[in-house]
C-alpha cells in the first residue's frame, strides 16, 4: 500500500488448482500430473504438494522456482528477496503480514477459523475501521484499506490502471496533500505520511508495534504512544476524524456511499 499499488504495488497470489498453471522460470507452463485433489483456497500443486507460491522460498512465484539460501533470500509475494519490509514479518520462510494475513494473524502459525478474517493482528469474523474483506486472484480474504488500495480502490477487485494510484476510494494519477507517493512493493500507494503507521515520516518507514503515528505541526508524522495534533486514536492508528469519510466525528463512523467527510460531518 503500504500501503499504496501495483499498500496500499503488489505481487499477486496465485489461485487454487490442480497443478495446470504453474510455469517454470523460462514461463513456460508446467503440468502436474501428480497433483493432489483439491489444494486449499490460496494454494496451488507442485510435484504432488499443495505450497503457497507467494511465499514458499522452494517454489517462490512458481513451481520449482526456488530462492538462494546461502544468500539469505526469502521469499516475499512471490519474489525472491533479501529481507522482509513494508511491516511484514518472516514465517515459514516468506514475508507476511501479520495484521491482515488470516494465516498468520498476530504471530507466525496463528491461523484463523475458516470463515474469519484478520483484522489488526486479531481474527474475528468482520474487518473494522473501514477496511473491507478482499480476495486476490482466489486467495484468502485479507482485510483491506478500500482507500488506498489499488487492487481493490472503493470496493473489492476495483484495480486502478497502470500509472494512476488510489486515494480516497478514487483512481487519480496524482497523489493530493497531504497524501504522497511511495514506491511500496513494486507499485505506487499515495499515503498520509502525517498518521500512516507503515510509513511514519516518510516511504517505508513502519512505527514498532505498539506506537503510533502522527504529527504535532502538520508535517511528517513521528512514531509515539499518543496521537498528536488533534488527531484520534482509532484502533492501532491515529486517524483525522475532520477529514476521513471512514471515521468521519468519531472513530468507525463511515459516510455513506462514499460520500466525503468534510469539518467531522459526511457531506
């Protein structure tokens, strides 16, 4: 989005099946003739295995694909890469994010019930704070920012085209005060450097758990364990109740259809 796209610029997960759609590093697609029957939803067959190619470093983004371990290469949405950023944690080899991934929510091996979704590191059976349960190319329903994701901009599998980012629910090719643009796994995400926790201060610069973010003067946020600058604690986030139409005078106080917040007052 983080973010941020292509949080809130992402590599995609791959869907379930049965083995038909995984490709071999020249992109030529390979057949699994041993596939088991039926991988769960998010998962796809390798060799007779069920394996998450967004994040297994032995068939990272396709099958077979596998990281350099004495490099020290994890595998990350799909890529191989150095280390994992952007506040996702390292399990199981592969970056997640431990606030929205219903596998790993709160901690690595932290799975929620069939059904429930994570929500801010916790599983519980709806999102919160104007986030919305989205699901990518088949994958597991993760908890998103319907405000500045660009796969899922004002409601899910809305994607913004290429070139263009999401704010506020809209597609807009330039990022507007006080959002800025951040590169953030490969794709632009417009963010709120003053309160976004991910990006305190600036692009890929996450506050630790249990601080927050947000800004004294109305410049680049800082992480601390208060908000600041009339800003409110929403959750685990500061958030301006003037200005977002998701907390619009009060925390989890949403306009509807997406009309916007203006002086703590949907319009």
């Amino acid at each position: 989005m983080g973010g941020f796209l292509p949080a809130f610029g992402f590599a995609l997960a791959s869907g379930c099946s049965n083995g038909d759609d995984s490709q071999d590093d020249s992109g030529t697609p390979q057949t699994d003739q041993t596939a088991p029957q039926g991988c769960p939803t998010g998962f796809t067959s390798c060799n007779g295995t069920c394996v998450n190619l967004d994040k297994d470093p032995s068939n990272c983004g396709a099958c077979s694909k596998t990281c350099q371990s004495n490099s020290s290469e994890i595998c990350s949405k799909g890529q191989c890469v150095l280390s994992c950023g952007g506040g996702t944690a390292m399990c199981d080899g592969g970056c997640v994010d431990p606030q929205t991934d219903p596998g790993n929510c709160g901690g690595c091996g932290n799975a929620c019930k069939p059904g429930e979704v994570c929500a801010m590191g916790q599983c519980a059976q709806s999102c919160t704070n104007g986030f919305a349960p989205c699901s990518t190319d088949g994958g597991p329903k993760v908890c998103t920012d319907l405000q500045n994701s660009n796969l899922h901009c004002g409601m899910c599998n809305m994607p913004c085209a290429q070139g263009s980012a999401c704010r506020m629910g809209t597609c807009t090719v330039e990022c507007q005060q006080p959002y800025e643009s951040c590169m953030i796994d490969g794709g632009e995400l417009c963010v709120d450097f003053r309160l976004d926790p991910q990006n305190c201060g600036g692009c890929n610069k996450p506050c630790m758990q249990g601080t927050l973010c947000s800004s004294a003067d109305g410049g680049p946020g800082t992480c601390g364990i208060a908000c600041l600058g009339g800003s409110t604690k929403c959750g685990n986030a500061c958030k301006d109740t003037k200005n977002d139409r998701f907390n619009c005078g009060n925390c989890g106080v949403a306009c509807e259809g997406g009309a916007p917040c203006v002086d703590a007052s949907c319009q």
